[in-house]
C-alpha cells in the first residue's frame, strides 16, 4: 500500500512538472509573439514610410500664392493612389482647402474638436487622422490627411513612466502565477484521474508476474484498449499454464506407460540371452534360434519405439526442417496400403483404394506422409475386428487433398476421440503391435504440411479419419 501512494505521487508528480514546465515556456512564447505582432503592427506599414513620417514631409507639396492654396501634381497622384484625403486649415479652424474629403469630415474644427479627431481613430468614420503645420510667409496654417482605419489605426497607452518597468514586472508575475495555480489545479486532477487506471495496471502487472492472473479491468476510457490487451495477456498466460500443466501429466503418465512397454521387452531379452548364455535348458539349434529371434523382435520394438518418440519431438519442435518435393499423392498412398498388404501380419486386412483422380500432384515430404497414412490405416485395423473394411478415399477440393481413412468397425467413444491425438495419451495394452504414437504422429505430420485432421465415430457403426493437405505449402 505504501508503495502504491509512493508510485502515485511519483507519478503525479512528474506530470505536474511536466505541466508547468509547459505552461510557462507556453507563457514565455506568448509574451514574445504578442510583443512582435505589436512591434510588426507598429512597424511593418502598408505605406513606404509610416504615417507620421509621410504627413510631416507633405508640408512642401503645399502650395500658398497670397490668396489661395493649391498642391504639387506629384502629391494630388500620390494622394490618390494611397487613397487618402486632405484638408488645410486657417488659423481659426475653417477649411480652405481639401481633395478626395469624405461627406463625414467636417469643414470647421475647433480646437478641442481637432485634437481629439488627431487622438483617436474613426473619429471621422472609417479614417485615421494625422495633421500637421504649414508656414507660409506670415500665415501658419493646419493640414489634415486621412489614412483609412483599415490600414492605419492609433492606440492611445497611458503609464507613469516612473512605474512603468515594475507595473509590467508585476502584472507578468501575478498573470503567470495565476496561471500555473489555475492549470496546477486542473492538472492535478487530470494526473489523479490519468494515474489511477495507471496505477491499476502497474498492479496487474505485479500481479501477472506473481502468478495471480487478472481477473476483470474496468472496460472504458482512455486505457480501454490496454486493458484488454492485459486481460488478453493473462488469460493467455493461464491457459499456457494449464496446458503446461496439462502436458507435465500426461508426459508423466506417458513415460510410465514406456517404462512398462520397455521394461516387457527388455525382461525377454534379458531372460531369453541368460538361457542362450547359460546352455543348460537349450538342447537344440532350433530353439536356440526360436529364442535368438524374440530377441531380435523385442530388441525392434524398443528400436521402434525411440525412434518415434524422437521422430514426435522433432515434428513438435520443428528441430529438423521438413524437405519437401513435388509428390503423386495417390501413387505414395497406393505405395503405403501395398506395404501394409504386403506384410504378412496384415495380408488378410479388408483394406480398399478409390480416388477420384489418377494422380493427384502436390509438395510434400513422401516418407512423412507415407508414415501418416500408415499409422492411421494400420491404427484402423489393429483396433477392430479381422472382417472390418477399411476404405481409404481421396479428392481434390479447394486446391486441397481430402483423404478419409473410413471403417465399419466398433467405433470410439467421445472421450477417447478428444484423447485420440495427444502425444502422451496411450494404454499399455501390449498385445496390440505398436509403440501408442501413431495417432499423435500423424497429426504432426498433417500440421506440419498445414493441414488438419479431425475424427468423427460412433459406437458400432465405425470411424472416419478426415485429413485436408494443401496441394502447394
């Protein structure tokens, strides 16, 4: 408990920091656009030269005779190309003189009126008014031009220019502190609010490597998906588990059903070899090789049985690759049911071909398959009655090779079918020939070329062994 409000606040307290470490250099990055979208605004004018600037210059294109006022060509074209207007004034605030001044513009200003239309935009809609003085012999009069607001405006800022510096030191200050309390706040509620299902899964992890599995997660928010990978993850990990489980019994069951078949055999061997060494109950040369041959028999079977307990290894691990070539799969079936035929403990076997096609090409390894198709067969026939038909048929579907070993015989139960494959399920009925591998044999030959198998069965009506190959893996 402890540590989890340790790994809390470690948590939290990393994204807090993260959060106003971000917030301030987000401040910090605000002040300095704001500060040069003002500088631009002031700075970057549409106009050549600013508006202060321009007006100030303008007082020579003005132009006095005595009587009347008149401007430079040069300054009508440039007025009228910036689109701005102008009026000159007299000395009591009456217009003498204007071009291109909007119906708005009054033709009188007094005083007050004519700074505060100087001070301030759209004091005069629309328009942004500069002035200056123009001197001419002893007349001094006022002009006015307007720049349109919309390219031109003025702010008027007010400050004690003693305080100035501290005002804007303290309104930075108290602004960002503002800030980091108010989004620290928001913050830590969003940590606790992110760091809770965290939290949860740290100890589900904890939990996994404890060996407790995961139970449920909560199934919303942010971290849905990762829960259900979690919850994936474990029951992953406990259905290994109780496959491994599984697998370390029956390999325990299994190795004392071999040390009951091996130590058969080796008790023969043993006490056939003490009579052949001993000479005192051996009288001819006939059972001198009567017993010299169970030996030899015994001493097969034992050879048998390693070599498929190492060829089930092999096929489960994937230890040795699998070469494979283009094969005639009905000419390697005919080949195998010709062997079985051909052996003299099965040469009465009821035992029947068909295929739909003559010859049937695929890629496969023709001696694990032939091994496949041999047990199935030979497990069909050694497990029913002498009269029982065992029929092989193949086919071609879907660019797969179906072959069905089918039989009329006794049937299986449902509980020996859902046991029939597993490696080290097996009896020690050792009057039936054969190692108890077979079955888990050819499966791994079938899955090994990506195919599958299945069985279906019933009780004294017969089994069928269903095997579906790729032509091409």
């Amino acid at each position: 408990m402890k540590h989890n409000i340790s790994m809390k606040w470690k948590i939290n307290g990393q994204l807090m920091f993260a959060l106003i470490i971000t917030i301030i250099f987000s401040f910090i990055c605000f002040v300095l656009l704001y500060s040069f979208l003002v500088y631009k605004n002031f700075n970057d004018n549409k106009l050549s030269e600013t508006a202060s600037e321009f007006v100030l210059s303008f007082d020579e294109n003005i132009l006095w005779n005595g009587t009347n006022i008149s401007l430079e060509n040069e300054a009508f074209q440039e007025l009228n190309r910036r689109g701005l207007w102008l009026q000159v004034l007299d000395e009591y605030g009456s217009e003498l003189f204007s071009t291109h001044k909007p119906t708005q513009a009054p033709s009188h200003y007094t005083p007050g009126q004519l700074l505060f239309t100087h001070k301030y935009s759209d004091v005069i809609k629309g328009y942004t008014i500069y002035g200056g003085i123009s001197k001419r012999e002893e007349r001094e009069f006022t002009y006015i031009i307007g720049f349109p607001s919309s390219e031109v405006s003025k702010y008027v800022i007010s400050y004690n220019p003693n305080t100035f510096v501290g005002d804007i030191l303290r309104l930075a200050v108290t602004t960002l502190t503002i800030v980091i309390v108010t989004f620290s706040l928001i913050g830590y509620f969003l940590s606790v609010r992110l760091t809770k299902p965290v939290l949860k899964i740290i100890e589900a992890i904890k939990e996994l490597s404890k060996g407790k599995y995961v139970k449920s997660l909560p199934d919303k928010g942010l971290y849905n998906d990762v829960y259900d990978s979690l919850e994936n993850l474990s029951n992953a990990l406990q259905a290994n588990e109780l496959e491994r489980e599984k697998l370390d019994r029956l390999r325990e069951e299994w190795i004392a059903n071999i040390s009951h078949d091996l130590k058969t055999p080796l008790s023969s061997v043993k006490g056939y070899a003490e009579l052949l060494t001993d000479g005192t109950y051996i009288q001819t040369n006939e059972e001198k090789e009567k017993y010299a041959n169970v030996i030899q028999i015994k001493a097969q079977y034992m050879e048998q049985l390693i070599e498929d307990l190492k060829l089930t290894y092999q096929l489960k691990s994937a230890t040795v690759p699998i070469k494979k070539a283009q094969e005639d799969f009905v000419g390697v079936v005919r080949e195998t049911v010709i062997q079985i035929l051909n052996d003299p403990d099965f040469s009465d076997a009821n035992l029947q071909l068909h295929s739909e096609n003559k010859q049937i090409v695929m890629f496969c390894n023709k001696g694990l398959i032939e091994r496949a198709i041999m047990n199935l067969v030979l497990n069909a026939i050694v497990h029913n009655p002498k009269d029982t038909l065992v029929t092989i048929h193949i086919s071609e579907k879907n660019r797969c090779i179906v072959a069905e070993i089918n039989d009329n015989g006794q049937g299986i139960s449902e509980e020996e079918i859902n046991k029939l494959f597993e490696r080290y399920y097996r009896g020690t009925n050792t009057r039936v020939k054969g190692t108890g591998l077979g079955m888990a044999i050819a499966k791994q030959v079938v899955e090994a070329h990506n195919g599958e198998i299945s069985v279906t069965s019933k009780l004294q009506e017969g089994t069928t062994v269903t095997i579906t190959i790729p032509r091409s893996v």
